[in-house]
C-alpha cells in the first residue's frame, strides 16, 4: 500500500495542525517535561514519557496507525511552536466512530486553540472519514478540558465511574458525544 498523504490543516493566521513527525519529537518531549508537573494532574502517560526517545516511539507507533488508516495525531503549533497536541485514538471503523484526546501547556492556554483544533478534526471525522460519532472523555474535575466539548455543542453522555487509573487513584470521566446529524450545533 502506498504511503498516505501527509495530514495538515491551516486553521487561521497563528495556528495550525500538523502531522506528528519524528522532527517534532524534541519540541513536544520539552514541552512535556517543562510541564510536567501541571500535565501529570490529568494525564496517565506523562511518567512514561522520560525521554526523547519515549516520543519517538510514540510518534513511530502513531505514524503507523495513521498509515493504516486507524488514527491522526498532530501536533498543535502557534505561532510557530509546538503547543500540544490532538488526536483521534484509534477509529472504530465498524461502529464508525472515534474518540479525539488532546493536550495543551498551560502557557497556550486561554486562546482559544483546543477548541479550533477539535473543530478541525470534528470537521475531517465526519466529512472526510464519513463518520458518524465522535467522543471526548474528560476527568470529571479538569474543567478546562470538559469546556471543550461542552463549547462545541457536544452532548453529556453520562459518567463512567474510576474509569482511568491515574498513578495512584481512580478518577472518574465524563462522557461526551456528537453525531453527524447533531453538527448544526457546532458553527
């Protein structure tokens, strides 16, 4: 199979979504680990993240599934730098579905980003992938994370009680959903 075409969305003047490459490996890992503290609140894979080569075996794996059409990951860039990223876990192709998950440091938060990234790959799910759901799940106490979906019209599917482990504790996670015929809400 030939190799896919690589993924990049221009979202306005400052920000953008590109494809996670290995040459992106060294800005995300500093990222993380000049965060670390803030981004371990919320995120159970922070602590096996420890190196540059961590990354790139994420990215490795991550590149992989995009060319076997099963995922997209991308890094988040503002104004030129790397500010997070977002991605579609794995596609569930026979329910037509996917979940995005996604990460910002702290410094680019508050403009907005996360939510014009997620429009993005809510605009790619259903209108190039043709899929009919997208889900976000978020820690019932991350309120910043839980605005995203709720901002973008999303609907509060329940509660899915110690559904993640989180180092040393269960926390429990917000469902949320939107289906292609509930797009209107989103403008």
């Amino acid at each position: 199979m030939a190799a896919k075409k690589s993924f990049y969305k221009k979202i306005d003047s400052t920000t953008e979504l590109k494809l996670i490459a290995e040459s992106d490996a060294q800005a995300i890992f500093q990222l993380i680990d000049n965060n670390r503290p803030y981004l371990r609140q919320w995120l159970p894979w922070i602590d096996y993240t420890q190196s540059i080569a961590d990354e790139l075996a994420y990215i490795r794996t991550v590149t992989a599934q995009y060319q076997e059409h099963q995922s997209v990951a991308c890094a988040i860039y503002y104004k030129g730098t790397v500010a997070g990223t977002i991605s579609y876990h794995p596609i569930d192709w026979a329910n037509r579905k996917v979940e995005i998950g996604y990460w910002l440091g702290p410094q680019f938060q508050g403009h907005g980003l996360m939510t014009k990234a997620c429009k993005a790959l809510i605009d790619h799910a259903f209108d190039d992938l043709k899929l009919n759901k997208i889900e976000i799940r978020c820690a019932t106490g991350n309120a910043r994370s839980c605005a995203i979906p709720q901002r973008l019209g999303f609907t509060h599917e329940g509660i899915s009680r110690q559904a993640e482990w989180l180092y040393d504790h269960y926390v429990d996670l917000h469902l949320y959903g939107l289906l292609v015929s509930e797009r209107k809400k989103i403008a």
